[in-house]
C-alpha cells in the first residue's frame, strides 16, 4: 500500500517527478511511494490501479507546473476540463476523501486560482502550496518530508483509532478478559496496544503538531523580513526547539536560506565546526578566518532578504567559542540574520564568565514561556477519545498551560489506559518525574524568587516578571499547576 502519491503531468512536470520520487525514495522507500512509471506493473488497468492507490494514500503530492492547467489534448481541448482527465482524476478524489494534499509548484508555476478550476478541484486552492526551487531543492524537501511524515503518522493514528472505536463493548471485554489472564499467567507480558500515543515529551514538536506561540511567530517572521536579530530565552523543556524547528520549516517553505545549528551538537564544538556545518567548508585554524567564511557565505546568499541562522542552546557555545569569533559575528548583523535561544539572557550568561555580551542591543529579546489558554486546550485534546472524560480534567488540573508537562502527563494517562492500568499509576508516574523536573527548575532560582514562589502557592504574586516570563506562574500570579503547589508542598515538609 502506498502512502505518498505523486501526481503530475508527463508532459510538463515529469522531470521534477521523477526527481522529487529519488528524494522521497531515500526517506520513505519505493514500496510507499505510488508514481504510475515505477509503480505499475505490465498489464495493470491504469485506472483503477491509480483509483486505489489514491483511495489508500495519506498524502498527495500535486505537481503543479506553468502547464498544468492549460495542457491540451490531440484535438486542441483543455485536459482540465475532461472529467476524465487523469490529474483531475487523482486530485479530485484525494479532495474528496478529505486527504492531505500538498500543491507542489515548480518551474515558476503559480497556484491555480478558483475561477480556473473545474468544481471537483475547487478545494485545492485552500491547501498550503510548496514552490520546489532548483537551486534549494534539497532545502526544500527536507521541509516537505517531516510535513508527509508528520501527515503519515496523523493518519496511521486516525487508523487505529478509528479501528478501536469500532470495536463492540463485548470485544474490548473479552480482548481485556484474556489479556489479563495472560498477565496472571506472565506479568511481563503487556496487552497490545490499540492507539498510537499522541504526547512525546521528549521529541520537540513541529508543524502540524507545533501548537501556539501565534503572537511570537508572527513577531518572528516580521523580524526574518526586517533583517532583525533575535534571542529568545526560556527555560528546559518549555519549547524552545520547538520554536526554532517550526520557523526553520516556515523560512524553507518561503525559499529562504535558513540554517539550523545547536550548542549541544557537533557543530558546538568549535567556531571552525560550526561554520563548516553552515558553509560546507572547512575553515583555516582560527576564529578570524571562521568569521571570514561565514561572512562570504552571508553575502553569496543575500538576495531580497538576508539568510537566517538559527542557534539552539547558544549559552553552551559562549563559554566554549573564542570570544572574537562572536565580536566578528556582531559585525556581520547586517548580512545575516540571527535567532539563538538560550536559557538564560545572554548578558547573564557573559557575565557569569567576567566578560560584556558582543550583542548587547543588537538583538531583540523574547522570553518563552506558558502556552496561550486556547493551545493549551487544543494539546489537552489530543487525549479525548483515548482516556475518560475524568482524565482530561484532571490533565488540566496538574499540568495548566506548561507545554513539557501536558506532554508528561498526557503521555502517561494514555498509556495507563491503553494497559488496563489504574489511573493512579499514572499520576504517580507522573509526579515522579516532573519533580525531577521541578528540582532542577528550584536550584536556578534566586533565594527571592523561590520565596515569591512559596508565597504564590498562598497569595497570588502578579508583580512577579521574571517567575512569569519563565512560565512558573500564570499572568495573574499563580502557580501553573497543581503539580507545582504539589511539588513546593511536598518539599517544605
């Protein structure tokens, strides 16, 4: 069963085909993958070996190219305009379906207009278009690729559901009844499973799984247009990779040139490491001629906007880099744009090691902290359906807005379901963990703040910036959750 299908016109789009199927072959493998040349074997009915490989994708990709829509037949008709039109065939029949289409346009192609398309196709001018450059092709794809993974799994969870939820209440007794006497007769033995958990806590989470921060991408995204630099600071675990991979994809879905670094990864170890990672090349043994590299990269990449690096865990790369690799980079803010997270703000992190940040008023600065009350409800959601409506409350009592601990908590309440487990078992795991959590958040923390933090567990603390920027009490001063009432209860005993 293939779960990508690649529409397209032979005549006009057939060499971007063939193309985009070797990159999604390297992901995917060719047994997903429908594209009519390599998929059909000899005397298959074109039509209906199409029709069902259509009805069982999760995704469609639609390769739009300048002649997709005025392709013509031998007699000098439209092709579009044929109900019978192979294109309009496929295309169709993943919109109806209410499949994930993805308008692939190449060759300088512009999406079709409403007025353009016949009825059937309507839907597609409100599905999110990806224009494929040939010079950032790689770019490119990688984006598209975690959009089909993330819709393939979407689907495959759908699936299960679905399938769960079909099933009689006297078939879920007796799959229970004899999973149960299978334990007593081997504890280590768990019941499969009969949904995909929707929470990872641990994995950051990009779009269509990327919920919130509206106010901050967009902030973001006019910053990238300005050529603004940015630091956004927020504690462990409240999403800040998350942040960072999501406006990576945005800025290759536009055709920007955007690099994605990390503190905690290879290219963390030197300035020469680092610019290689960005450049492809590796520098000479200094910092200066590091500098100098990236300074001809910035500028082979400038066109109408400046290319973006993005920076995760820059505290780590502060104490590690030689300081003039950084004053070089100060100097480059005008042919590359800048977006680095980091824990704390950077002037603190520099001044801990006796030295003045080279980006003191260079970059604009953006604290990350509890999710906005609508995403929070709409992560909450992920659980319904898959534990009782009991569970989803309680979710929303202990976690609040926290992004890291929905995740935790949801993760466990689901898992406790889908293994006929008690629902306490969950909380204490739960809590087990999150304090984990929550003692390496205290030891941060000033002897004042952890005050004002035992306070607001009584009397709400609004006045309290720094505690709310850093997500532990809500914007009217109160603790988050009830896991951190808990948690401050518990370790003053």
């Amino acid at each position: 069963m293939s779960r990508i299908f690649i529409s397209y016109r032979h005549d006009d789009t057939g060499g971007y085909a063939g193309r985009l199927f070797d990159r999604l072959q390297e992901q995917f493998g060719n047994a997903n993958i429908f594209l009519d040349v390599n998929s059909l074997a000899p005397g298959v009915d074109f039509i209906q070996a199409i029709n069902s490989s259509v009805t069982s994708c999760d995704v469609l990709l639609a390769i739009i190219g300048k002649n997709w829509l005025s392709a013509k037949d031998e007699e000098g008709r439209t092709r579009l305009g044929n109900p019978e039109d192979f294109v309009r065939l496929e295309v169709g029949a993943a919109l109806k379906r209410d499949i994930r289409v993805i308008p692939i346009l190449v060759g300088g192609a512009q999406m079709p207009r409403l007025q353009e398309l016949p009825q059937d196709l309507a839907g597609l001018v409100r599905r999110q278009a990806l224009t494929i450059h040939d010079e950032r092709f790689r770019a490119t794809t990688d984006w598209l690729i975690q959009h089909i993974e993330d819709a393939v799994e979407a689907a495959a969870r759908e699936r299960l559901a679905n399938g769960a939820a079909a099933r009689t209440e006297r078939e879920r007794q007796e799959q229970g009844e004899s999973a149960k006497r299978e334990r007593d007769r081997d504890p280590s033995k768990k019941p499969p499973s009969l949904v995909l958990n929707p929470f990872d806590p641990w994995k950051p989470a990009v779009p269509p799984r990327f919920v919130g921060r509206k106010t901050l991408l967009a902030r973001l995204s006019e910053a990238f247009d300005d050529g603004r630099s940015t630091s956004v600071v927020g504690d462990w675990r409240i999403g800040k990779t998350s942040l960072l991979k999501t406006c990576l994809l945005e800025l290759q879905r536009c055709g920007r040139v955007a690099k994605l670094l990390s503190g905690e990864g290879r290219e963390g170890a030197s300035p020469l490491a680092f610019v290689e990672c960005v450049t492809g090349i590796r520098p000479s043994n200094s910092a200066d001629s590091a500098a100098d590299l990236l300074v001809e990269w910035a500028e082979q990449n400038k066109e109408d906007y400046l290319p973006v690096l993005i920076v995760d865990e820059f505290d780590a790369l502060v104490s590690r880099f030689d300081p003039r690799f950084f004053e070089r980079v100060r100097g480059m803010l005008d042919s590359v744009c800048l977006l680095v997270s980091s824990r704390r703000e950077l002037d603190r992190v520099y001044e801990d090691l006796c030295r003045t940040s080279p980006f003191h008023n260079r970059l604009e600065l953006r604290w990350l902290g509890l999710l906005e009350q609508e995403a929070a409800e709409e992560l909450v959601g992920w659980s319904k359906n898959l534990v009782p409506h009991r569970a989803i409350s309680i979710l929303r009592e202990w976690t609040g807005c926290h992004p890291f601990f929905i995740q935790l908590f949801g993760r466990k309440l689901i898992d406790c379901c889908r293994y006929g487990e008690n629902l306490d078992r969950a909380q204490e795991e739960f809590l087990t963990e999150g304090s984990t959590r929550l003692r390496e958040l205290w030891a941060t923390l000033s002897e004042r703040d952890k005050h004002t933090l035992i306070s607001a567990a009584l009397v709400p603390q609004p006045s309290a910036r720094l505690l709310r920027q850093r997500g532990l009490l809500t914007i009217d001063g109160q603790l988050f959750g009830r896991v951190l009432a808990e948690w401050l209860r518990h370790e003053r005993e």
